[in-house]
C-alpha cells in the first residue's frame, strides 16, 4: 500500500510540473496568446471537454465564426493550439513540411508509390459480392432489411486494400482463412484507436513494439501476422524475379508487390530492409479500408437524406449499360463524380492535426497548430451561406474564391496537400466511385432511424454513432430495398 501511495504522489507531482511547465511555455511566454479564442473552461482540460461534448467540428465553426479565421484555444495542461484557415498560410505551411513538421508521436515512416496503382477490377468484383450478400439478406426479410451498412462497408474495403497475395475474406462469414491474418491485424491494431482517442493523435506503429505496451493475444497476434508476413514477401520477391519484371513495371498491382517495387527502384542506400517494407502494409490496412469505408457510409447517410438526389444519381449510372465499367467509363459521369466530391467535402472521413503556422506570427518551436479539415470544406467565407447543405450540383459552377485551397484534389482539404498529401486518394476515389456504381444501381436506401438519432464521433476517422443505441458502437443502419428498374 506504501508503494502504491509513493507511486501516486510521484505521478502527482511530475503531472503538476509538466502543467506548470506547458503553463509558463505556451501561455505566459506565447507569442500567439493574444489571438482571440475562447476562455479555458479548466486548468486540466483547457476547452477539451466542450469540443467533445458536442458534434465532430461544431464547436469549432463556431468559434470560427465568433472569433475570426485565425484564432486559438486551449488543450491539454494549458496547451495552446492554434487554428487557422487563411489558404495563403496553410499553402505555405503544406509546402514546407521539413520545417513544419508532424508531432513526434503522430510520424510513421511512410514510403510507397506516390501513383495509387490500383485494380478497379477487384474493386467492382467486391462491390458486386456485397451486393449479392445484401440481396441475399432482403430476400431472407421479405423485401426490406435493415443493414449496418458501416460494417460490411468495412469488410468490403478490406477485401480490396488486403489484396496482396492473401485474401482476407471478409465478406465470407465463416472464413477460415481470413479469422487467423484478419483476427491477428484487428488484435494488434485495435491500439491505434485507444491512443488516438487519447492523445487526439495518431501513433506511429513503433511505438507497439515498446516493451511494456501489451494487449491480450499481442504476442501471439504479432507472430501470426510475422509469419504469414514473411511467407507473402518470399512468394512477392519470387514472383518479381520469375517475371523478370524491372522496377519500375506496372503489370503487378497487389499492395505488397508495389511495395517491394517502390523500394526496389530507389537508391540502394535509401532502400528499406524486407522487415520495413512488410511493416508499412498494416499502415496501408489502416488507413486504406477504414478511410473508404467511411466515406462511403457517409455518401449514402447523405443520398437517404436527399432522396431526389439518389434517384438522380441512380438514373445516370444507368445511362451505362454495364456492370463492369471501366476507369473511363465511370470518371464520364458527371454526376457520380459531384456526389463523391460533395460527401468528402462535408463528411471528410479524417480529422487531421499537424505542426503548422501562421505566415504572419511568430511561433515557438513545438506549439501545436491545428488543420481543420472540416472547418477549411465548410468555410462560409469561400463556399457561401449554404456550405453545410448536401447539394452535389454545387460542382457545376464552383465558386471562384475555393480555387485558393491548398488540398491535392477537387478543391478540398479532404485529401491534404504538399508533401502531406494522401498518397492513397485515387485508390480511395476510384473505389468509392466503384462502390456506389454497383449499390446505388442495385438498392433504394432509407434511414432505419430518425435522422436527429445519427451522431458522428471521431476515433482515427469520423464515425456515423445512433445516440439512442450507444451500446452498438458505431453503425449507421439503412433500410435497403432491391430497387426494380421500369
């Protein structure tokens, strides 16, 4: 019991050290702390507590809107973080990631083919398997069936991004060979969703191998996925040197296969050992599915919401008679293309923080600034009035003054920009177009619940939650009908 009465203490006092420490660094000393912001509401929490009270983004727009397009808030132990939507700073800022840099705890070494070389093939034949799962399931109810659509969203992608000599199978209920190198994957990097919750970061995978972080069945999930990890490597490199492919051909186009290639192309003192090269795929896993899952989920959240639109989009898929388009085939509909880029505008499915600046203030090494993905895709200051509403035709004739945003793709924030861009976007658009090709065509979709009920919660990406079914877990619930074309 003395022990554990030190121990505390000690943690006590180092706690009240480190805040007076954060206090006396990043408030009394800060350039920024007469930017206007909203008053901490406790010492410990700073504004936390208030933005997690409410919606994703909510408090945010508003103090956008109450103090301004720059301005500053509290975390933390009196943490300041600053946020700023001046498109001249965050294009600066994008362009000069070696002096802004990501924090410390958020770094993966990333390295993989800047081009998203993907297989729409593999992508239309998975949205096609789920279809028919989903028809099974109406059938079985008679007509209507209520479906977690988040859930089988997520296996589908998986099913995708997974494709590296290994099929995880997700789709397939009673899947043997996707329970052992899937149950391995989600054990292991379940941890990833804690620490973000957390630290309001993301951690780097390394940060797993540290002794004393453990989880019931780490250790056996890490020598599953090591084992099986190694033996997909053998057989890529196999393959590689039995085609006789160089490196930098294209004809492989499974996610281990492009890495190894990527890696192989470069300079031999900057190449990755075979463990580095295998330890980027769970990365790939993680951001890959999850990412398009959400997305898609919310594209469908806003079609229920504007039935005029679905219908609208299902009669231009239509205008294609096939059920295995082609990449050309789906980037002619116009359409299609104004609803994804509409969904990802509003529902941007990641809420990012990084290291940045304002060009026209003084800031200390390590103060934490804030990109506000969802703040920056609703500015009402660029977009209009009318920036929260679903309205895909807004893409016709987009206003002038968003052509000054910084992102990589469709005048967004979505996707980053500069060296921080998503070097998976494409894959993520074509899929996403892939998906909504086959669903829409196949499916009328409702909510299954009011839509006051549906709530989105942040863990890693943003979340549809029903407020009545906490105890569910994230889901978003439709009613699908088998849609009868006259």
């Amino acid at each position: 019991m003395h022990i554990i009465t030190q121990l505390l203490s000690s943690v006590s006092v180092t706690l009240a050290f480190y805040g007076v420490y954060r206090l006396v660094k990043y408030h009394l000393f800060s350039p920024i702390r007469n930017l206007p912001g909203p008053r901490s509401s406790s010492w410990i929490w700073g504004n936390v507590k208030e933005i997690r009270k409410h919606e994703v983004g909510v408090v945010l727009q508003k103090w956008i809107e109450e103090y301004g397009q720059t301005l500053r808030y509290k975390s933390f132990f009196g943490n300041t973080r600053l946020v700023t939507l001046d498109t001249k700073a965050l294009n600066h800022i994008l362009m000069n990631n070696y002096i802004y840099q990501r924090p410390e705890v958020g770094r993966t070494p990333l390295s993989a083919p800047r081009k998203s070389e993907i297989s729409l093939q593999s992508s239309v034949d998975k949205s096609i398997e789920l279809k028919d799962v989903w028809m099974s399931q109406v059938t079985v109810e008679g007509g209507t069936a209520r479906i977690n659509v988040l859930e089988w969203l997520s296996k589908m992608t998986l099913d995708v991004i997974g494709r590296f000599h290994y099929e995880f199978n997700a789709l397939a209920k009673h899947s043997a060979q996707s329970d052992e190198l899937g149950n391995a994957f989600n054990v292991r990097y379940a941890f990833l969703k804690v620490v973000f919750i957390a630290l309001n970061s993301q951690p780097s995978n390394r940060f797993l191998e540290q002794p004393g972080v453990r989880l019931p069945g780490f250790d056996k999930a890490k020598e599953t996925m090591n084992r099986i990890g190694q033996k997909l490597l053998r057989e890529s490199k196999a393959s590689l040197q039995a085609s006789g492919e160089k490196a930098g051909d294209l004809k492989s186009r499974d996610l281990l296969t492009l890495l190894l290639r990527s890696n192989m192309s470069g300079e031999p003192s900057q190449r990755m050992s075979d463990e580095d090269v295998l330890a980027q795929v769970p990365t790939f896993l993680v951001a890959g599915h999850e990412t398009t899952a959400t997305a898609t989920t919310w594209a469908l959240y806003a079609l229920v919401g504007r039935l005029d639109v679905q219908q609208k989009l299902r009669d231009e898929l239509y205008t294609l008679r096939t059920e295995n388009p082609t990449m050309e085939e789906l980037n002619s509909l116009p359409y299609l293309d104004a609803v994804v880029r509409e969904t990802l505008r509003i529902h941007a499915p990641v809420t990012n923080r990084n290291g940045v600046t304002h060009n026209s203030i003084s800031i200390q090494k390590g103060q934490t600034i804030q990109i506000s993905i969802l703040a920056m895709n609703g500015n009402k200051t660029l977009w209009g009035e009318d920036t929260l509403e679903f309205k895909p035709e807004r893409w016709e004739n987009i206003p002038e003054a968003v052509t000054s945003i910084p992102g990589v793709w469709g005048n967004m924030m979505t996707f980053l920009g500069g060296a921080r861009a998503c070097i998976g976007y494409r894959f993520s658009l074509v899929e996403m177009k892939a998906l909504l090709f086959v669903l829409i065509r196949g499916f009328e979709f409702e909510l299954a619940v009011p839509m006051e009920d549906i709530v989105k919660k942040s863990a890693i990406v943003q979340r549809p939650w029903v407020k009545s079914e906490p105890e569910k877990g994230s889901q978003l619930p439709l009613l699908v009908r088998a849609y009868q074309r006259d």
